[in-house]
C-alpha cells in the first residue's frame, strides 16, 4: 500500500522526491533527466566532464561511471554514437 501512495503523489516507490526533470543540453547531445533531490543534478561543470570524455574516450574503450551523479556524463558517451565497452 505504501508503495501505491507514493505512486499517487508522483514519487518512485522509495518514497523520495524526485526533482522535475531537467534538460542538460551541450554540442549534439541533449538529455532531459529527472533525478532524486539528494543527488546532484548536472550543471556547468558536468557538461565540462561530459565534454572532456567525448574528446578524450577513444571509441572500442570500456567506460565505468559509478556513484557520480545523475549519470548524465555516461549518458551523454552513450548517446554520442561511439561504440564503448
């Protein structure tokens, strides 16, 4: 039932706030996220990072992005078009 309540109040089954879902957008690459209020949400410095790894990550290369955020560095190599391990 708890989980149900959640559902109706527009939060996920954890019972945490969800954010509304921001656009991060940079070069050909746009994500809209929605992301827990406790996790940090992208900004300038992550489309910096983001940026960076598309540059520098040669394509064949195995990629991890563990505990850093919204994920929104990983998903942006995803959405490049690059093949990554």
């Amino acid at each position: 039932m708890g989980a149900e309540k959640n559902k109706k109040k527009g939060r996920p089954s954890s019972g945490r706030p969800v954010a509304p879902p921001s656009l991060f957008e940079f070069g050909a690459i746009s994500l809209d996220l929605s992301v827990p209020s406790s996790v940090y949400s992208p900004s300038d410095d992550t489309e910096m990072l983001a940026q960076a790894a598309l540059e520098n990550v040669m394509a064949g290369s195995s990629v991890l992005e563990i505990g850093t955020g919204s994920g929104a560095v990983i998903l942006s190599l995803a959405k490049s078009g690059k093949k990554f391990n």
